[in-house]
C-alpha cells in the first residue's frame, strides 16, 4: 500500500530533535523524501548520524534570509521541487514582563516570527500546486500563561500568517494549516538553559494542568503534522489543530 506521501518532496525546519525529527521519520515512513533543517551544528552532525537513510540533513539559520534563500535554492536544484513544507522551528524563552529583556524579545521574535516568514516567501516559487504548508503553533497562543508574553505572542502571530498565507497561497494551488501543540516532551523547556531541577519542576506544573495527566510526544504531533500534509486534509486550509491532551479544551 502506498503511503500518504509517497513521491512527495517534504521539508521540515527545526528537524533534528524534537517534533521535526519525529516528523522527519514519520514523512520518510509514508513515502516522501524529506530534508531537514537545523542551525545548530552539533545536533546536526547527531541526526545526520540519526537520519542517514531516511532525510538529507541541511545546516540553515531559519531566520537568516540568504540562509533560508539558498535552502530553497538547493530543494529546487535537488529535488525539482517542493510538496510538503513543515515551518517546525521554533525556540521557547520565558520571563516575566517585568524582567523580560528586549534581547529575549527579539530573539523569540527573529526565529519562531521571522523564520517562518522568510521560508514561506522562500518557498512560494518551489511549491508545486496541490502542495501543503504546516506551521507548527502552540496552545500557548490562546492562553494567558504568567511568563509567556513573549513566546504566546510569537505563536499567535504566526497562527495569523498562516490565516494570510492560506488565503494568498490559494491561487497557487497550496494549502496551509496549523498544528497547535501543547506541552510536549520534546526537549524545547531544556533548551532556554534551565537547570534540569528547573526544567522537571516546569514539567511537573504542566502536567497538572493537562487533563490526559502526562505530557505529548513528539510522535503525536507529528502524526497531526501528517494529517495536515496529506490528501486526509484536502478540503482544510487556514486551519489549527489543536494537539494538547485537552488543556485548552476540557
């Protein structure tokens, strides 16, 4: 049987740990030859090692335009073109208003805002029509979560230019969708340099809010990552798919 994405062309940012690198197994598991993205150069190498056989692993800053210009560049040349764009990279930094330097602001900004927008200008003229774009969200975007300001913002800008990129992309014969995880164990709390004490404390609190008591694996997100890139979604764009374990919802 043939898989959701067999013959596709699947990039997916922020691929080499995480949701993406989850992703990047799952996509490769249902057909599609997948490239993934990462700026960091030791988690690079590490899933150049992890994914040898299953994606070509790129180094590229997300939020670097010639960067995200020459990855497209290359899918164009190497692939012919593009069917599945996975917007996955994202950081999380978390401080009270009161305390939350212009730095961290800009940074969250640059990457998860930024990022995403200069990949999806990037990538217009190598989507193929019947292609789909995938913006990687957050319940955080709906929520009020003390020490958020400038994460949740981040998200629900971006849950908007996926509502502005559904309705341009439309002529091209492109969908675009959200997937809105909640918190998932996918490394992203660890990754703001907390401690590790720190880091399962947060968990810990997280996981009390969650009404499925534990929290998402990547997997999971990935599997809803899936749903949106495929033809399971064909009459879905400007859409979000709430993955949370019910802490929106219940």
């Amino acid at each position: 049987m043939a898989g959701k994405l067999e013959g596709k062309v699947a990039v997916i940012t922020g691929g080499t740990s995480g949701i993406g690198l989850a992703a990047a197994r799952l996509f490769h598991e249902e057909g599609a030859r997948v490239l993934v993205t990462g700026s960091n150069p030791v988690t690079v190498e590490k899933a150049r090692a992890e994914l040898q056989g299953i994606a070509q692993v790129v180094q590229s800053d997300a939020s670097d335009g010639a960067q995200v210009r020459a990855l497209f560049e290359h899918v164009k040349r190497e692939f012919g073109g593009l069917d599945v764009l996975f917007l996955n990279a994202g950081i999380s930094r978390t401080a009270p208003l009161a305390s939350l330097d212009e730095a961290m602001f800009d940074e969250v900004f640059r990457i998860n805002v930024k990022g995403p927008w200069l990949a999806l200008g990037a990538a217009i003229p190598v989507l193929r029509r019947g292609g789909a774009v995938v913006l990687n969200t957050s319940m955080t975007n709906i929520l009020g979560m003390p020490g958020g300001s400038a994460y949740a913002a981040s998200k629900a800008a971006l849950r908007s230019l996926a509502r502005t990129a559904a309705a341009e992309l439309v002529e091209h014969g492109v969908r675009v969708n959200a997937v809105s995880p909640g918190p998932t164990d996918s490394g992203i709390i660890a990754k703001g340099g907390r401690p590790p004490d720190a880091v399962a404390a947060i968990e810990q609190a997280l996981i009390a809010r969650i009404p499925l008591r534990r929290l998402g694996r990547p997997e999971e997100i990935a599997r809803a990552a899936l749903f949106l890139a495929s033809e399971d979604s064909s009459f879905m764009t400007g859409e979000e798919i709430v993955v949370d374990g019910g802490m929106t919802r219940v």
